[in-house]
C-alpha cells in the first residue's frame, strides 16, 4: 500500500505543470499582502487617527 500512495503523489506532483512567471506572480502577491497586512496593523495600533477611523474611538 505504501508504495502505491507513494507512486500515486509522485506522479500527481509530476503531472503539475506551473512556470517561472506564476510561482514569481504568487510570491510576489503572497510578499506583498503580507508587507500590506503589516503596515496596516502596525498603523492602527500606532497611530491615534487610523485607530479612530477604523474603530470610531480613540486609542
């Protein structure tokens, strides 16, 4: 049974065709939401304003 599974993953991960361009497209989309994601949380809980605007009180 082991074998089998172990056949069965090798040929599925083989027949994935993916190109250069896509796995730089989703990193690149993947680095930038995160550096977005950061910037935003580090804004809100840093800067009395954004926290208002979002949350509607004061820090």
């Amino acid at each position: 049974m082991s074998k089998r599974l172990k056949k069965f993953t090798i040929e599925e991960i083989t027949s994935i065709n993916t190109t250069n361009l896509q796995m730089k497209m989703m990193g690149g989309a993947l680095v930038g939401l995160n550096i977005l994601l950061m910037v935003f949380v580090g804004l809100y809980w840093t800067n009395p304003f954004v926290h208002l605007y979002f949350a509607g009180r004061p820090l």
